[in-house]
C-alpha cells in the first residue's frame, strides 16, 4: 500500500469539502497540500469574479477539474424555464473561462405541489436538448449527475447511472457525460454494468469520491464522510471505473458540518491520506 502514498496527480479538491473558505483560501490551501487541482463551485467564484478566479486559479498552478454547478431544469412554467436556460448558458461560460470542460449539472425535482415525476423527467430532457448546442459551440460538456433517490423529491429525479446514460443517450459523448459519484451510486445493484456501459460510450466525466455514513443526518445532504468513515466499498467501484478506462481527476467532495467546521489543513490532510491508502490503488 505504501507504493501509493504521495500519488495524488488525480487529486482534486472540489471546494464543497472546504465550504467555509473562500475561493482565495481553498486555491492556497491546495497549493500549501500538493493537490492538483480543485473543482470549484459556482458561488465562491462569482464572490470574486469569474475572470479573477480563473486568473487565481492559473496563477497557483492548479488545474480546474468541473465546475459546480447547472442543472435544475425541471420549472413547469415558461418564465422558470427560461431562467434556467439562462443561468446554465451562464455557467458553461464560467466553465470556458475557468478552463475546464466540464459542467455538472444537477437536473432539479419536482415542481412544488408537483407529483407527476414522469411530466418533470420529460421536462429535463427537454431543456437538455435546448442546452446542449450552446454547450457543443462552446467546447462544453455537460455532465449529468445521478443523484441518490432521497434527493429525488427536490434535487434530482435522475437517481441511477442507467437513467443519467440514457438522457445522454441522443448526444455526443463529448457533448453530454456522466459523473461517477460514490456517494450517489454506491448502492444501485446495475453499478457495475452500467459503469461498463459508460466506459464503452465514453461517458465518464468525473470519478468523485466521499463515504455514505450512518445515521443519515438531520440534513440528508450532510450525510456524506471522509472516505473509510462510511459503508462504501472504494476498491469495488474504483476498479470498476478504472476497468471502465477512466483516467482523469479524482475529486473529492464533501458536504459534512463537522467537516466544515474543522480546521481545514487537518481536513485535507486526512483527505489525502484516504484518498491514498483507500482510492488510488484502485484508481
């Protein structure tokens, strides 16, 4: 295991793990703990200016793995429509400045007081198709994110990696992907066929890595962990993501208050030693 130790060339941080810091304090604290790369989130780089934080960024050295976020494409009414088109054609120019190609999206639940989820998904690919020109004209790709079907009701009605391939289905790999996320996909008894799906399609866009513990938090979306904390087998589902042929970064994302409020060095430090000892032998 030791032969891995200080192999962190896929390593990103995506800036979610360190909530609390600002876009400025996340790119030092990269750079001050060796890792590569970071996968910002829209908010902290709109609190210092796209064109600023992509010179920021530039400047440490880092590379910038995705960008966090667009999606929520699921508003039934023509006004809610066209905002969202409007802020994710906002997002793929943050993602052209900020030199990556890559921009999650997280495709929204149901409408309040909405209960005919199929009417919602048609919805999403509807605004799917509207996005994904722009998105090709700008060297693009959007990356569809399975979500865990707790989050179904308000964040995500895509909840599996066959449901997320089948939405990109009509597009170009390059122009539509799919994220791996533990977290989100752990638990789904296709994972591995459909990850050999992805693998044979060219859809993988991003391998992110968190643990799944228990008890699920007050919050639901606090419940991720350090990896090695939780029930995810990263041995399992990192060969299959590497047998699949993916090679690019490895983000690690957290949404966790005790994380958050912890000192942010030791969080990366432990950070990099999990990530280590339990994702890149398998990676």
């Amino acid at each position: 295991m030791s032969d891995y130790l200080g192999d962190y060339s896929r390593l990103s941080l995506n800036s979610a793990t360190t909530k609390k810091l600002t876009l400025p304090q996340v790119i030092d604290a990269c750079v001050a703990a060796g890792i590569p790369a970071i996968g910002p989130w829209r908010d902290r780089v709109a609190e210092v200016g796209v064109e600023n934080a992509a010179r920021l960024i530039k400047d440490a050295g880092l590379r910038v793995s995705s960008l966090c976020r667009g999606g929520f494409l699921t508003a039934p009414d023509a006004e809610g429509q066209a905002a969202a088109l409007a802020d994710n054609r906002a997002a793929i120019l943050e993602a052209v400045a900020l030199e990556t190609t890559e921009l999650f999206l997280v495709v929204g639940g149901l409408a309040p007081g909405e209960k005919d989820v199929i009417a919602a998904r048609n919805r999403v690919a509807e605004r799917l198709a509207d996005l994904v020109p722009f998105a090709v004209e700008h060297g693009i790709r959007l990356v569809l994110e399975p979500l865990h079907p707790m989050y179904a009701a308000d964040r995500a009605l895509i909840s599996t990696l066959g449901q997320a391939l089948d939405l990109a289905a009509p597009y170009d790999a390059s122009a539509v992907g799919v994220a791996v996320d533990t977290f989100h996909v752990w638990w789904d008894p296709d994972l591995k066929s459909q990850i050999e799906r992805a693998g044979r399609e060219n859809r993988i866009a991003s391998y992110q890595v968190c643990d799944f513990n228990l008890p699920i938090a007050a919050d639901a979306l606090l419940s991720r962990g350090m990896m090695g904390d939780g029930v995810i087998d990263f041995a399992t589902i990192g060969g299959w993501v590497r047998d699949a042929g993916y090679t690019g970064d490895i983000e690690v994302e957290i949404f966790n208050q005790d994380i958050w409020d912890s000192d942010a060095d030791a969080v990366l430090a432990t950070m990099k030693e999990r990530y280590a000892r339990l994702v890149v032998p398998h990676a």
